[in-house]
DNA sequence: AAAAAATGCAACCAATGGGTTGCATCAATC
DNA sequence: GATTGATGCAACCCATTGGTTGCATTTTTT
C-alpha cells in the first residue's frame, strides 16, 4: 500500500475484500494457528476444526487471493504459511478510518469555541 | 472489549462479524461520509452512492449491528452517526493478531541462535 | 509394484447477501 | 386537510458462500 493520503474510493475497493476475508471465524482461526502454530499443511490444519478439509482448503484459498497467507508445495504437501504484510495494510486502513474521525471532531470543537 | 489475553475462540466469534460488516466497498464508504461528513440521513447519504436508498439502508443496518453506527430518530427524518468505538476493538484484534506473529517469531530465533 | 498419504478437482446443495421494485406509513408544511 | 418528504416494510431475484461427498492424481513408503 503507498503512502498516506485519506481513504479514496481505490483504497475502498482494495480494503474491502481484504477485510471481507477477515470476516469469518473459521478464517480468523486459520490465521491465529498459522501465527503462532507455524508453517502448516492442510490436513493438519484441518484436525484443529470440526469441518471438511476441502472446507479448510476453500478458506485457506480466500485467506490468500487476500495476500493474508502463501503456499509452496514441498514433495507431496503444500506448505501454508502467515504472511504479515497484508495485515499491516488493514491496520492503516482502521488508523486513517479513526483519524479522519479525529480531525471532523477537532472541526467541530474549533466550531463549537467560536 | 475486555482486556488483553490472546485470541480465543469466543474472541474470534467477536470479531468475525464486526470484519465481515467492514468488508464491503459501500459500507466502508458510508462510514467515511459518516466520519468526516458528520451525522446524516439515508436520503442524504444515498445521493452519494449509485445504489437504491433501501440498499443503503440495508447496509447502515449491518453497520449498526455490528456496532460502527448507530441511530435516532428526529422528527420525521432517521440521523446516523459513527461510533468510533468498535472501530477500536477491530483495530486491537489485529494487533493481537500481529503481536502473536512477533511472538512466533521471537520464539523460532531463540531457537535457531541455540 | 502395491498400498498409503496428501492433495486436487468437480458436482451439488442450502443459506446468505446485495440488489431491486412497489406500496404503506408517518411527519411537516402550505 | 391535502400534499410533499423521509422512512419503513415486504416480496422477489440472482450471485456468492460455506459446506458437503465422491473420485482422481501425485508422492511416499514398504
């Protein structure tokens, strides 16, 4: 994501899926394991939740058309892995949301005191 | 949202529709009008949007059910308003979300440095 | 070479989501 | 009190999503 500027309407249609991805528990959970978990494989991942693990792999599909985690294949196992950067950006995203916040309720103070 | 501890289940079941609610290009340009255009009306806000007023309306229910605006009625017109505060609580489930990575990190290099 | 393990592919299903249109209701204004 | 404005409610539509099952493919391993 490039530098500061507010909250265009790209910067929507960009922030959009990739918070659309954050939005489902299972996902969330999928990503907490391979935070803390480590580089996971499929079916390995899938023993940690009560569904299919073509389930998993659909969501391990979204979670990384986001950029939110990559794969390798390695022999006969592909390799899942976290990747930060992306969760970087949503962070921003939140940060230039709230501080567009900050400046209308410093508007509305300087108003207020005039 | 109450303090630290890490992301548990009940945790990510939490935050999964608050992301969800965020992860809409129309939803995420609504809660910019509302931060930094202040408090508005459907009508008002629609103009702004090439979709129907009951389709915004929908949306500004999805927002409020999660939490990110809220509602009064005044007269015969509906004024929406942001509210900044689970904005915070989604900003604090990606830092734990990040600082678990840190966490993870940390970890393999004490181990590879042994 | 055969069996076992890990993944990939495809069809299918029910539910949800984002959108529409049409009409009813409620409040303000002339 | 009649008209105009702002919402509310409901039905409907199509695409997407989250889930399933069954079978094919590719590597290991014995």
């Amino acid at each position: 994501m490039s530098r500061a500027e507010a909250l265009s309407p790209a910067r929507l249609k960009d922030a959009a899926p990739l918070f659309a991805a954050l939005g489902d528990a299972t996902r969330l959970g999928l990503l907490v394991s391979l935070c803390s978990g480590g580089p996971l494989t499929v079916t390995r991942l899938s023993g940690q939740f009560d569904v299919s693990r073509q389930a998993i792999t659909k969501h391990l599909d979204v979670l990384a058309e986001a950029g939110l985690v990559k794969s390798a294949r390695h022999g006969r196992e592909r390799i899942w892995t976290f990747e930060p950067k992306r969760l970087e950006d949503a962070h921003q995203y939140l940060e230039r949301l709230s501080r567009e916040w900050d400046v209308a309720l410093g508007r509305l103070k300087a108003f207020v005191e005039t």
